[in-house]
C-alpha cells in the first residue's frame, strides 16, 4: 500500500497491496467495505457494503488515472441466498448506470472480514480512445 492510497482515503492495510499499473491495465485486489480509516461499513447490510466496495474502487482506478469505463470485467462475491445476490446486483447496475460490463455474481459461505458480506474485485484496462 502506498501514501498515495491512503491520502485518497482507502484504508491503510498492513502487507497488502490495492492495485498495481502494468501499461495501460490495472491489476486490482479484491475491494472490500471499508471505509477511509478501516471500519467495516454496513454491518448486515449488503447494499451498502456494496456502494462502500464501489466507492473504494473508484478512489483506486481514478487515483491510478482510469475511469470507470475502463472496467471490463467484475466479480461480484455476496455472502447470502438469491434474493440477497439479486438485492446486490440492484447496487451493481444503478452505479454502472445500467450498463454493466461483462460481470460474474457469485454467492460465497464467507469473505476475509468478520461481517463482510461483499467484495468487488474487476478487470481494469484503458483503450486509446479513452
């Protein structure tokens, strides 16, 4: 992780790295709910953590000088049954603004945070006509 992460408020995360710029790609860990000091936002709350995972991946790709059309595959992991996955694309497609790019909506048994419920991890590469 690096000062720059943190000053554009992603948390601060011990022996972890958000994302890495390799040409004109962004190779991104998994972005997790939490907010710009590392509180678990959204506790049972899925649409939020949701929008908290968006928000993070935002901050990431627009500190590293992509936008969110450069996003050109999503994963999107929820701990929960089908109508909680339904529920969480819902936050999904109103942020892409109903248009989505190529995505995968994955049901898990657990996440990496005691109460995490979702996490977004995405494909992130920059055309010229961008």
């Amino acid at each position: 992780m690096n000062s720059d992460e943190i000053d554009a408020g992603l948390a601060p995360t011990a022996n972890y790295q958000y994302a890495q710029k390799v040409g004109a790609q962004l190779f991104v860990a998994g972005q997790v709910p939490h907010d710009s000091v590392g509180n678990l936002v959204g506790i049972g709350d899925r649409p939020a953590q949701a929008r908290q995972c968006l928000q993070n991946l935002r901050t990431l790709i627009t500190l590293h000088g992509f936008c969110k059309t450069d996003i050109r595959k999503l994963t999107v992991y929820v701990v929960g049954n089908p109508q909680d996955l339904a529920d969480t694309w819902q936050i999904v497609t109103a942020w892409f603004e109903d248009n989505v790019p190529p995505a995968t909506l994955l049901g898990v048994a657990a996440l990496g945070y005691e109460n995490q419920l979702v996490e977004i991890d995405a494909t992130i590469i920059q055309t010229a006509e961008n």
